[in-house]
C-alpha cells in the first residue's frame, strides 16, 4: 500500500504512461502498469509529470514593492538600484515578510518550490537579512529558500558594506554575492571577486555573484571569477549570474572566456525577462537585448539555469513567478526553437537550476524526494509553448495545491464543445 500514486503520467525524458508510487515522502516506483495500491491516486491523463521548478535568482527582499515609493520611469538598472536605495531605509521588517511570503504562496501555486534569493546587505540595520530568514524557516515546509548575502551598493563602494555582509553570514545567510561592476573601479571590482571568493573558501560557502551585468564588453569580471574559482579550489560551488557583457564582447576574446569558465566548472544563471528589458537602454538601432550567450555556454558543457530575478519590483513592472515564462521568453531571444533546444531550455528550469542550487535527492527517479508538478499539457514543449495551468503541485508526497484545467467551450456547429488547452491543442509530431 503507498501513500500515493500519480497514474498516467508522461516524464520529461519522454517516457509516456507511467505510474510514480509515493511512500514516506519518497518516489519508490517508477514503471509502467504499477500493480499496487494506494490510498490516493492522481490520473495524469497522458499529462506531463516534471520535478517542481527552481529559481536559482530572485530577490524576494524587493518583490511586490512595484511603485514605492514611485515608479522607474527610465525603466533602467541603475535607476531601479536608486529607487530600492530609497525604499530600503524606510522598510520595515513586517513589510518585508509580508509581501516574501505572499509571493511564495504564489510560487507554489505554479509548482516553483526551490528558490535562491539575493538579499540586500548594504543597510546596516540588516532589517532585509532578518526578515528574509523569517521567510526561510516559515516557507520551509513547502519552500526551499537559499539566502545569499548580497551588497547591492558595492562590496568597497558602500561604507560598512564589508561589516555587514560577514554579520549576515554569521547570522546565517548561505551563500557569498557580490556585484563588481557596480564598484567605482575597474580594478576594485576584480579586487571584491578576489575578497568574496576567499571570504567563501574560508567558510565552505557558495559563491554567486551578479557578475557583468551591463552592455560594456569591457567589463570582464567573469574572467577573474573564473581564475578566483580555480585559485581556491570553489569548481562547481560558484554562479556568476546575468552575465550580459558577454553578448556585447569580441567573438575571439569569448573563444577563450568560455573555455576558463568550463575548466572553473562556473553556474551561469541568465535571467531572460530583466536582462532583455533592462539591458540596451542606450543603444538607439541596432538595440542590443543583452541576454548571455546561452547556446554556446550550454554547448561547452557549462551547466546553465534561467532565474526570475524580479516579480513587480523596481526593477521589473511584470511576471508571474511562473518559470514556464522564463523559459518561453529564452527560447525567443536565444533564438533556440528546435526541439533539442526547449528540451534543454526546459532542463534549465529544473535539473539545471537543482545543480545549481545543490540541491539533494531531486528528480523524478527512484529514492528522490516525492516532490512534483502535474502539468496541463502533453510535454515539456508543450509546458514551454502554452505555460499550462499546474493540475497538482505535490511536496513530499502531499498535494499542497491545486488549479483546474484550462477548458475553453466552443459553440460552433460541427466543431468539439470543449476545447483541452493542454492536449487538444497540439501539433501532431
């Protein structure tokens, strides 16, 4: 007797009609006509079955605060930093965890359940760090959060900024980030990667840094992340996120950067949606869209993962928390449409996001954690194509949220009544 059955279900590897049995919060079976029983049971209905989404870049300190204390009239990265640079003082605590929380409830509601968020430590009060770590241990049921502790003005730029990153590490905060472009030098940005490498060497800790997010090619830090990661033996613990410079460099310069981040073992994590809205502001025609160069990154062998970042904040007046829309958005500004191309846009959703993010017994295979989405469509093409509603969102073999399926009804002579937006509507491969 398990738990739970999911019956029907077709996984992301292409294997169609199988049958997931659930005991203990574990996937135990994984075939075809599971003779058993359960005390509940899921039909799929030929639906696909995936691993829950992961977000391996938010910032949950800043989501849903669209509008204060106005609005980015510019639409720019730089002014999105003075608007929070605003705001941040004046935030509360119970702000904070107010509108974190309200966004993990609909995080789960669209099968997001593993999220890695920045958190701003340039405040000295450290208010965003205490109240994100509220978050943490209150979604923990349902959510896993990881915190990164993130000087949002400056690693040497803000005064305090070095005091209080390590405050937030003692306080226990996961994860070491940094942003060396946004230090007043060249040469103190290549200095901060060197100091937060070492910081995070010295404490065994992850390091994930916004690394080179601009449309100067000059701006080459993810070089010297690169060489740091080596240097202090942190290959495969180490993202450099957003990496937009590298869609502006010279084609030879990347010729070698990519083989130095491939030998580092570097994360990289674009974030489709703010990188094209945020990126080219300055460009009149040709206007650049700034996203990395994901289809080389990901034929050399590094692992690539897509993140949000930003849901209504000041950076980002839109999303969803749907990471579906993430995926959608890359498959259009990479311009990788074959199908090879959304099945490993879709891994960059899940299994490469989870090794990103380090994450334990994740997937869809026996001894995982029982944890995953019943999607309202036939495949991942599909789920990337008409971003389905989540049917069920399953946490350690318990349904913890549920959305009815998208049925559009017709009233036309000899046409369908009903319309399944999910397996109706496809094309016939």
């Amino acid at each position: 007797m398990f738990d739970l059955i999911v019956r029907n279900a077709n996984l992301p590897d292409g294997r169609r009609s199988i049958d997931i049995g659930i005991q203990g919060g574990k996937i135990v079976a994984v075939e075809p006509n599971l003779q058993a029983q359960a005390q509940e049971e899921i039909d799929a209905t030929g639906r696909l079955v995936s691993p829950p989404f992961v977000d391996p870049h938010f910032h949950m300190d800043a989501t849903l605060s669209l509008g204060l204390p106005r609005m980015n009239v510019s639409g720019t990265l730089l002014e999105g930093i003075a608007l929070w640079g605003e705001l941040r003082p004046i935030v509360t605590k119970e702000e904070l965890v107010d509108r974190a929380l309200r966004y993990c409830d609909l995080a789960v509601t669209q099968g997001l359940l593993f999220i890695r968020s920045h958190v701003d430590t340039s405040d000295p009060r450290l208010v965003t760090v205490e109240a994100m770590i509220e978050v943490r241990e209150k979604v923990a049921p349902y959510i896993d959060l990881q915190l990164v502790a993130f000087p949002q003005d400056g690693y040497y730029r803000s005064p305090g900024a070095i005091d209080a990153l390590n405050r937030a590490l003692d306080m226990g905060v996961d994860i070491v980030g940094g942003i060396p472009h946004f230090e007043r030098t060249m040469g103190e940005g290549t200095a901060s990667v060197e100091a937060l490498c070492r910081i995070a060497a010295d404490r065994g800790l992850p390091v994930d840094i916004h690394c080179d997010e601009t449309d100067d090619p000059l701006s080459r830090h993810i070089e010297t992340l690169a060489a740091e990661t080596i240097r202090f033996s942190l290959q495969g613990r180490v993202a450099g996120s957003h990496l937009t410079s590298m869609h502006s460099m010279d084609n030879y310069y990347v010729s070698k950067l990519i083989p130095l981040m491939a030998e580092a073992e570097i994360n990289v994590i674009p974030n489709p949606l703010i990188n094209i809205m945020l990126q080219g502001r300055h460009d009149t025609y040709p206007k650049r869209r700034g996203m990395t160069r994901v289809r080389e990154l990901m034929d050399a062998g590094l692992n690539v993962s897509f993140g949000h970042d930003c849901v209504m904040d000041p950076w980002y007046s839109m999303g969803s928390g749907d990471m579906l829309e993430v995926g959608h958005m890359a498959i259009h500004v990479a311009q990788m449409a074959g199908m090879d191309d959304k099945k490993k846009i879709f891994d960059a959703l899940t299994v490469n996001s989870a090794k990103t993010m380090g994450l334990a017994d994740y997937g869809l295979e026996k001894g995982c954690n029982a944890d995953l989405v019943v999607l309202q469509a036939s495949d991942t093409l599909e789920a990337l194509r008409l971003k389905p509603n989540r049917l069920a969102v399953i946490r350690r073999g318990k349904v913890i949220a549920r959305s009815a399926p998208r049925i559009g009804e017709l009233f036309l002579d000899g046409r369908p009544a009903r319309i399944d937006g999910g397996l109706d509507y496809v094309p016939r491969y």
